[in-house]
C-alpha cells in the first residue's frame, strides 16, 4: 500500500494529537502484513524534514512530520515500524 497525504495543523500537546486534524490523510484499511511507504519531499539545501511515529489513546498511528500530523492510520498503534512502514526523504530542486 502506498500513499501520499497533505499537511495538516500540528497538535501542540497529547489531547490535540488525540483529536484527528482535519486535513490529515486517514487510512483505515491498513491490515496486518501492509507496508505503508511515505514519499515526503523536501527542498534540496534545506535540512531534511523530521518524521516522527506517536500512537493515540485510541489506537490510532499518528505520522508526524516536523510537528504537523500528515497521515493517520486508524488501529494502527501495534504496527511494527521496522517493517510495515517505510519513509523516503525526497529532495526536490530549490
């Protein structure tokens, strides 16, 4: 499964990251065995974004992307990272 979402309004503490940002890509088909591949670009000479992984109190993955919640995947809290989720930094011309 790949995907690619828009940015949405970063969640400034652990309720807001609880709440589900509007613009925010949701994937709630995501099942066991799945490899979710995010392709974020990012201007080349600029320091490469930080992605970061935060699961909510209801279950759900949170992919952040310097402080903006980018995709959700719904129940996907025990997702293994290692394996299921792969992240491409992708520099673009400035």
């Amino acid at each position: 499964m790949t995907t690619r979402a828009p940015y949405a309004t970063a969640p400034t503490d652990h309720a807001e990251r609880s709440a589900r940002p509007r613009d925010a890509r949701v994937i709630t088909d995501f099942e066991a065995g799945d490899r979710l591949h995010l392709a974020i670009p990012y201007r080349r000479g600029t320091p490469p974004p930080q992605v970061s992984f935060h699961a909510n109190d209801a279950g759900d993955l949170l992919v952040i992307v310097d402080g903006a919640v980018m995709t959700i995947l719904s129940g996907g809290a025990m997702i293994d990272l290692e394996s299921e989720v792969i992240v491409d930094l992708v520099a673009t011309r400035s």
